[in-house]
C-alpha cells in the first residue's frame, strides 16, 4: 500500500509558515498585500479567487479585490494592472484566468511587472527559473516539489518523468526537478512510446488533463506519483489524471484527488507574496 501524501496538511504547515513571515514582517512595520483581479464572472474562477482571498485571511495578506465586468476592455485592465505596478501598498498582482475572449491574455500577463508577478507566469520569471536566478516559481509546480520534499522523498539522482508540457506546470515541473538533481524526461501527445518512458519513473508527476488515464500499467513499483490533475466525474465525484485505485496498490507514495496538488497552489501563492517583499527591496 502506497503512502497517502496529504496536500491538506503540507499546505497548512506552508500556510502557518507564512503566517509567521507575515507577522514577523508586520512588526517591521510591512504590510503584504495581494491584489487579486476577476474579469467576468465564470463560476470556476470565483471559486478559486474566494478561496485566495479566504488563504489571505488566513495567512494575515491583506486582499485588494478587483471584480470587473465581463465587458471590461482590454485597455482598462492594463491600466489597471499599470497603477498596481506603481503602488507601494502593492506587492503581488493576480489576474485569475481564462479573460474573456476579447482580451488577449498574453499582453495582459506580460505587462504585471516581474518583481510583482506572484503567479510566475512573466516571461522574465520564467526565464530566470531556466537558468537558477531568482524569481518567482509558478505555483502549482513549485507545491509538487515541496509535496515530495517535505514527504522525505528523495528528488537527487532519480529518475522523474513529467506527462505534460504547458506553460504552467510542465515545463516548469521538469526545470524545478532538474534543479533538485533530477534527472528529467518530459513526455507529451507525441511521445511514441509512453508506457516504456513511465515505467523508468522513480517520481511520476502527472498532468496530462484525462481523467483516470494513468493507470498501474504505467507505473514502476514503488514509484513516487503525484496527480495535477483534477476533473468532475460523471458519478459528480472529483478525480484526477491518476486511476488512483489502480495505481495505489503498487506506487510507494501517492497523492489524491482531492486533497493533494490542488492546497498546494494557494499555500505556494501566499509563499510567493512574502518572497514578493524581498525581491522588491
Ligand atoms: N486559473 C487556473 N489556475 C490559475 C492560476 O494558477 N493562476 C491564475 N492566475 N489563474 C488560474
């Protein structure tokens, strides 16, 4: 049986932590604020942007909330976002997606300045990840790592495999692992053979966005998976890309769905707010 990996409790540790950080920092005399932007109202986004401003709270991050109508243009966004990159009482800017169709997306993202781009998706951020300066880490890959870390185990000299390769958490995955000392393949639709490529993994980090699609045939004993995945089924239960019931007998560690990845991110964004202040210095 594999070792249940609790994203519930690591991301509370990850919480408190900051927690801390935060107060220590208010003693100083600094605040840390995130400014937090909706465009339209997509029941998907205003759940996440609750539970970010509720992990704020939490954490002691003061939220500045920007709910826009879905008929906002893009040039009153990126004014917006304009003022947010010179306000003092700013240090993190959020602009949850998808945008509305008529906004183009990338413009939008490339103007958050670097230095408050808590979501690490600025080109400038992504870069410095590829070659180990300091940046900001786009959350959710950045949680997986502290996920396996922080369940002792071991990242140097294994073998991962991550199946996908977006912009957000793929490519990522696969420079943060390589950071730690792993050695890393990144497998997607084309890869010829992916069973053969799974097989070697000693950490498997799945984000492919199919429900269940991961199942024992792919997994080496004993192998360390992690599920990014995470979709309504037709039975109106939650899962993710991993067959859990498949995969469990034979992985040694595993996380769940829910209850794994998905704590991770908003743990890892209200880290990044804190790592804000200091870059801003
Ligand atoms: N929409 C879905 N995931 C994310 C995320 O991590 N950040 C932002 N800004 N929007 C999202």
């Amino acid at each position: 049986m594999a070792k249940l990996i609790d994203g519930k409790v690591i991301s509370t540790q990850i919480k408190d932590e900051v927690k801390a950080e935060v107060s220590k920092l208010a003693d100083s005399g600094i605040t840390v604020s995130l400014a937090v932007i909706q465009v339209g109202a997509d029941p998907a986004s205003s759940v996440y942007v609750r539970n970010k401003k509720k992990a704020c709270e939490y954490c002691g991050i003061k939220s500045l909330s920007y709910e826009l109508p879905e008929s906002t243009t893009q040039d009153e966004l990126l004014d917006l976002i304009r003022e947010l990159n010179g306000r003092k009482d700013c240090n993190g800017i959020l602009v949850q997606l998808p945008l509305p169709g008529h906004i183009d997306e990338e413009k939008i993202l490339d103007e958050i300045s670097p230095l408050k781009d808590v979501d690490g998706f600025h080109p400038m951020n992504v870069g410095a990840l590829s070659i180990g300066k300091k940046g900001f880490v786009s959350c959710t890959p950045a949680g997986v790592i502290e996920l396996i870390k922080r369940s002792g185990v071991e990242i140097s000299g294994k073998e991962c495999v991550v199946i996908g390769r977006s912009n957000i958490v793929g490519k990522p995955m696969a420079m943060l692992l390589l950071r730690e000392n792993g050695t890393v393949t990144v497998t997607h639709s084309k890869t010829a053979d992916l069973k053969a490529v799974t097989n070697r993994a000693d950490i498997l980090v799945v984000a492919i966005g199919k429900p269940k699609m991961i199942d024992a045939s792919y997994v080496k004993d004993g192998a360390t998976v992690i599920d990014v995945g995470i979709h309504r089924g037709e039975d109106g239960k939650l899962c993710g890309d991993v067959d859990f019931e498949s995969v469990e007998p034979k992985a040694g560690a595993i996380t769940p769905v829910p209850g794994g990845v998905g704590p991770m991110t908003i743990a890892m964004l209200m880290k990044n707010c804190v790592t804000s202040v200091d870059l801003q210095k």
